[in-house]
C-alpha cells in the first residue's frame, strides 16, 4: 500500500509513517483492501478533531491506495484520494488505471485543480456526505482474479510528470527488470521531469511496484 502525505511537516512525516503500518496490518488482518481502508477509515473519521468545527482541525491526511494479494489468488484495491494503481498483465501490451482520481479534476470532468481532494484518508466525510458533494464515496475499491503480472502504486507527484498526456503510456515503460531497479528510476525521473517543468520543488514522488504471481 502507498500513502501521500497532505502537507510537508514533521507531524504529517509521522502521521504517515504509522497511518500506513496500520493500513497494511488492519488490511491483511482482513485480507481485503477494501475491508482494511474503510476500517482505518472509520477510525480516523471519528475522531472529533478530524471535524471541522473543531478547533484542532485540520489533522494529518493522506492520499491512500492499498493493494491486498490473497493466496487464494483474489486481488482488492482500495484508494481514498488521488494515489493511483496500475496494473500490468503479462501478455498484455498495455498499462491498466484501475482507480479514478478523488479531486476536483474528477468532479469537474477534467477541468478542476487536480491538487484539490475530494476524499481521502483521514477526512471527516463518510460515504454519504463525500457522494452527496463530490458524486463519488469515501473509498472506492475493485476486486477479481488475480493474473500473472506487475502492480504498480503511485503518488502524483510520480505519476502526473511522466503522465502529461494523460494516457499513462509514459509509464508503461517502467514496468520491466527487477522491480527495485524499475521504481527507483521512475521516481528520480518523476522528479526530474517535475523540476524541468515546474518552478518551485518538485511534488512527493512515491511508487511501489509488485510482481503478481
């Protein structure tokens, strides 16, 4: 699973940090991705401070995608905000999204800020209140059966520089060789791209990328 943290703190550092340990305890204690993020979820939503009438608010949040390999050979994903998830099958010539984006470019068909979430992990909105505003829930989710090939997660800040055409052909390329070697170059050339591009420092850039069985 892949967390992005809102904000460039010490505290939302932290906050991450032990939101993802949680994350991917509570989602394979359940062995559901879905399960696990809307447990965790739930959890944070009740915290008082986490509304905004509180006067502690806003906590630390996180853009969320969690990934949950069965060995029955079901895989779930889950996401709550804009962290993506890819999957690339073997035979296969092209890179699948297999999530939608929650943030204003979504709601607006294109054409929002794409850095305005609507939902993500650590929000005060449950289901109802996040489809009644925004016209998708909290946390959405798809499952089937898993084949052979590569799952990659991924930040925006990895996956919008070397994605500018929105047709994710960009990163197609990356889903080769030892998989340690393949994140680790996408992300120093996210970041590179970035810098070439924007000014100002470059946005977070984290992936993860997973061989399925």
């Amino acid at each position: 699973m892949l967390l992005d943290g809102i904000g460039d703190t010490p505290t939302v550092h932290t906050w991450v940090r032990t939101a993802a340990e949680r994350l991917a305890r509570t989602a394979a204690e359940h062995g559901d991705a879905e399960a696990g993020l809307r447990a965790e979820r739930d959890r944070y939503a009740h915290e008082p401070a986490r509304h905004p009438d509180h006067p502690d608010y806003p906590l630390p949040a996180a853009a969320a995608v969690a990934a949950v390999h069965t060995p029955g050979g079901l895989l779930s994903i889950a996401w709550s905000g804009d962290a993506r998830a890819y999957l690339h099958l073997d035979g296969d010539s092209t890179l699948r999204l297999v999530t939608e984006g929650h943030n204003e470019r979504r709601v607006h068909g294109g054409l929002g800020d794409r850095h305005a979430l609507t939902a993500c992990l650590g929000a005060g909105r449950d289901d109802t209140e996040t489809e009644d505003r925004y016209g998708h829930p909290a946390v959405e989710s798809c499952r089937g059966p898993a084949r052979p090939g590569r799952l990659l997660l991924a930040s925006d800040g990895a996956y919008e520089p070397l994605d500018a055409e929105h047709t994710d052909a960009g990163l197609a390329g990356y889903l080769t060789g030892p998989p340690h070697e393949a994140v680790r170059r996408l992300v120093q050339d996210a970041v590179s791209r970035a810098r070439e591009t924007s000014p100002g420092p470059a946005d977070n850039a984290t992936a993860l990328i997973a061989v399925l069985p």
